[in-house]
C-alpha cells in the first residue's frame, strides 16, 4: 500500500519487466567489478551475510563472490566447524558430532563464510571430505549455523544476518530458521534467506544401483547428507516419502533405498532412534524476513517429480524457494526468483550457481518493504545497491516480483524530539536520477523527499522521537547490472539545534526574498562549516561554505519556505525565509 501512496505523492513510474533469461550478458557479469570506495570511517552493511555451502563444498564455494564483495564490504572471514568430530559413521548425535573453531576474539566484518570441511583437530580443507564432515545431518548443519550467527551478532553487534545457501546450503539454512531448537536466542535473527540451486523438497536421482557415477564422486551415497536430502526412499515395489524432508520413522527397514541400508537414521540426530520426525515442510515458515532464489532452469540435481511445488512452466522440481513457499505456507512474505539456463559441466549449472556474481548480488538486494526494513544506527556511513527486480519470463507466469523498480528500506531511531535528522547520501554513475525519500512511521507519512538524485545529496527534516524509513527508489536494467549508494544519517538534538527566530546570532534578509538573501553573522566567520538552504521537501538547493558567506542568488529557486541552516562546531542555527 505504502508504494501506491509513494507513487501517488511523488512521481509517476513507466513499468519494465526485466526478464530473467540473460545467458548473453553472463561474460560481462562474471568481469564486473566493484568500485573501491574510500569514506571517512569504516563502510557497513545493515546486517552481515553469512555464507553457507553444499553438499562436498566447503568455504571455497562461496570464495568468488565474497571475494569480488571484498573492494566494496571488506575480506570474508571463514568460520570452521567439525560436524562428525567422534568419527563415527554409525551414530549421529550433535552433542558429540559438533565441533566448533570459531575463535572467541571473531573480528567484525560485513562476511562471514562456514566450512564445514574439518575434522576434529580442526584441520580444514577447500576439497574432498575430511571424515565427512561435510556430508553430515542437515540437523547437525542448521545446529553449527546457530553457533555460527551467536558468534557473529556477538563480534559486530548487529540485530541479525543475512543467509545464502547454495544446494544442501540452502536447506540447512531452511533447518536453522524453522527450527527453534537451533536459536540462541528467542527469535531466529535471520533478515534476509537466500537459496541458490537448494532442493527444497529434496531430490530423487533413481536408486542406488542406477546413479551415475559422474555425479557422485567423493559422495558416500549411505552418508546422512544423502540420507536427509532424499523426496523419497524407493524400494523395488514400495517408496515412501524422505524423512527429513516430509517427516516418518527413523528406521533402516523404513528409510531403506532398494537392498542398501544407511549408515545411520538418526535424522534429528539426538542420539535415538526409532522416533517419529517431523520433517522440514511440515514445519512453520516464519515470514517476518525477506526471500529471494536462485536456480537453474535445467538443473539435473533436482527431481521433476515434484512439480506440484512449482509455478506453471518451470522444470526444476522444487529448486525455486518462490514457488514451494508460495505452494506450502500461507502468510504475507516477500520473495524474488531469479530462474536461468547457467552453463556448467557435470551438472549443468548447478554447482556453478555460486559463480553467477551478478545475479547473486541481485538476490542480496535489501529490503523492498516498511515491515522488514534493514536497522542502521546514527553516525555510520553504510552502503547498499539498486539492483534489477525480478520478474515473469522463461515461459512461466506464476511468479513476478511486487516492484518494478528497486525500494531499498532502512530504518532508524531518533531518541528525542525537536531535532534535525540529516541523511547524507552519494551515488554512483549508475545510481543518479533515483529518489531519496523519508517516511515517518508514527504518522504514515513521507515527510521529505529528493527526487532525481546527483551525485552528492543531503536531505534534512526537523523531526521529533520515534522510527524514521530512509528509502532509495531507483531503476536498473539487466544491462547496466547495479548502481551502487553510500549514505550516513545523523541527528542533531535539541541541545545542538537552535531556531534561530529567537536568536540574534545571525541573519537573514530581506525576508521575504525574490532575488538574493544576504547573510551576516554576530560570530567569527572560521567557526562556520558550511551554510545549507533547504526546501520544504528537504530537498538541498545551495551549500556554500563560509568564505562564500555575503549575498545568495535565489532568483532560480522555486517559491516556497526554505531553511538557511548554518553548521558550526557547536552546532546547527536554522532560520526560515520564505522565496517568492
């Protein structure tokens, strides 16, 4: 509803649909760079994104695209876990299978990547699998993401994080937020899940005896991983429903896939057998976060048997986070799908999903909507992108994204009233001609705004206490890939802030004005920083500095009320003058 009042209010918006099919532009989407931007304190992100890989990954899965992030949010950091530290292959018990080398001093950063590609001594490494760690329970995997987000909230402060998980990745991130067990806290401080080639409702690749080779090397196909990751457990004349994923009984005779039994059934991995298990699509979905997948169109690693939990012409079985939310959970939740033909080699795309930068920062983009906004703090400078939304193609219509163009929402806090929010905001190239637009929670309202943005803006609102939407609009095609936008909000309370109409410090005149205003000042003309004048909508139309202070040429203005705000070191002096 906020979008219909903002596009009623503020301007008229032509409609593009970008499509999804964009195999042309994959050569310069893997060659793009992120620009190295230099501010005065250190860059910041909402809320860290937390890296989880797939089935025989490890951290290296995600190494390309935290590394090209790195010029813009800084180096990742790898969090290291063991998840079968007893070395046993016949128990699962977390309590004894999970061994983290998380350190206690964990910096802070904007990336965090997991391996789960360790043994127990805490040796890590970027392929194979060390004692199959990496093929463990995904019980075990969402338990580790819990201990993974305590450390990482602990070291940065932040309220939550963001996930993406690639194929099992995806799913183990699914088990964590659907599974309060694994929080350590009383809400799962989750902001945004991201799924890139994720199973959703598991796979089915034929039996044991007719899987091809090619496609499991290094894989123990008795593992829990392949175990938990099963649509269904198919024997010669029956199948039954995959535990893990639609819930049953942990037991060989019920779990078994032809002649083969598993190397252990403790899917919720307890340490007991035997127990009925609720599975991960009967359990509640929490919609109060943002969604976005990634998948390939033609991807081997999921089944088309279940294509009930897709949307009308996609061939996937289950890979689109979209579709099997929009199929298995009712609520109000935001999501966006990003569906293409990746090349790849064995398995067509699918474990090349990773290395589709572009669209993965697509799906990273931050949130459309007032009710999940990303929280910011005062005196930060943080950075975010305009990036392309998703939208109806590849001859399916079941899902389109709600927007157009891209709405970035953050929210922040002004502790008390009779103040002056100022958000500074700068844009790239690609970034100026957006909106730069502020929304008051309390009142419902958009209480300023910039439309057509430069390069450099600032927009400051007299505003009392409560929680305040700083909102980007702006539109991206495929072809230009993103725009990216750096911005700070600061307050400048009451004990800073003066109206100066009941004050004699300085001067504006005449008043009303038509032509020019002249400034004079009863204090020395070194203590000022800068002179703004300011519109009603906050919109800055004049800053000079205070070598410049004399006369003003407003003959170009529009007529209105505007704010001459004169920024010293102590503070800010604000007197209006109406232009006419």
């Amino acid at each position: 509803m906020h979008r219909i009042i903002a596009l009623l209010l503020l301007f008229s918006c032509a409609v593009t649909l970008y499509g999804q099919a964009i195999d042309s532009d994959l050569g310069k989407i893997k060659s793009a760079q992120m620009p190295i931007v230099i501010r005065g304190s250190e860059v910041q992100i909402p809320y860290p994104i937390l890296y989880v890989h797939g089935l025989l990954g490890s951290s290296a899965s995600w190494q390309e695209m935290s590394g090209w992030l790195a010029s813009a949010l800084g180096d990742p950091i790898d969090l290291e876990f063991c998840l079968n530290a007893d070395g046993s292959l016949y128990a699962s018990d977390a309590a004894d299978d999970i061994e983290s080398f998380i350190p206690d001093n964990l910096p802070s950063a904007n990336q965090y990547v997991i391996n789960f590609n360790c043994n127990a001594s805490g040796f890590c490494s970027s392929s194979g699998s060390l004692i199959q760690s990496n093929q463990a329970g995904i019980y075990k995997q969402g338990e580790a993401i819990g201990m993974a987000i305590e450390a990482i909230l602990d070291a940065t402060g932040k309220s939550e994080v963001i996930l993406i998980g690639h194929s099992m990745g995806g799913v183990a991130c699914r088990q964590y937020l659907q599974n309060a067990d694994h929080w350590p806290f009383s809400t799962h401080k989750v902001a945004k899940l991201i799924t890139s080639g994720s199973p959703h409702v598991g796979f089915d690749l034929g039996s044991k005896v007719l899987k091809s080779p090619s496609l499991f090397i290094g894989i123990d196909t008795d593992s829990e991983a392949m175990r938990d990751l099963k649509n269904e457990h198919t024997g010669f004349l029956t199948s039954t429903p995959g535990v893990f994923f639609w819930g049953g009984v942990e037991d060989q005779d019920y779990m078994y896939d032809d002649i083969f039994y598993w190397w252990n059934v403790d899917v919720n991995c307890n340490g007991n057998i035997g127990e009925e298990v609720e599975g991960l699509n009967q359990r509640s979905m929490y919609t109060d976060l943002e969604f976005a997948s990634l998948y390939d169109t033609y991807d081997v690693v999921v089944s088309p048997s279940s294509t009930n939990y897709n949307f009308v012409g996609e061939t996937t079985g289950g890979e689109d986070l979209c579709s099997v939310l929009a199929n298995g959970w009712f609520g109000d939740f935001h999501c966006e799908s990003w569906g293409w033909d990746v090349p790849g080699g064995a398995t067509l795309g699918h474990n090349e999903l990773p290395e589709q930068l572009m669209q993965t920062l697509w799906a990273l983009d931050e949130a459309d909507d007032y009710v999940n906004s990303y929280e910011v703090a005062l005196n930060q400078w943080y950075t975010g992108f305009f990036t392309p939304q998703s939208s109806a193609s590849d001859d399916y219509s079941g899902y389109s994204g709600p927007y157009p163009t891209d709405w970035d929402d953050f929210i922040v806090t002004v502790p008390a009233s009779g103040g002056t929010l100022n958000v500074s905001a700068e844009f790239d190239a690609q970034s100026e001609g957006g909106s730069l637009l502020l929304y008051q929670v309390s009142t419902g309202q958009y209480i300023a705004v910039i439309e057509n943005v430069d390069s450099f803006e600032t927009l400051s609102t007299a505003v009392n206490a409560g929680d305040y939407i700083i909102e980007f609009n702006h539109e991206v095609t495929a072809t230009e890939g993103f725009g990216q936008y750096f911005f700070q909000a600061t307050w400048s309370g009451t004990t800073d802030v003066v109206d100066s109409t009941s004050k004699e410090d300085f001067r504006v005149w005449p008043n009303p004005a038509s032509d020019r205003i002249s400034i004079q000042c009863d204090f020395p003309l070194q203590s000022i920083l800068e002179i703004t004048l300011i519109d009603a909508l906050g919109k800055t139309y004049k800053t000079q500095v205070h070598s410049e202070l004399g006369v003003i040429d407003v003959s170009t203005f529009p007529s209105g009320l505007y704010s001459v705000a004169v920024r010293t070191e102590k503070g800010m002096l604000i007197k209006k003058v109406l232009i006419q």
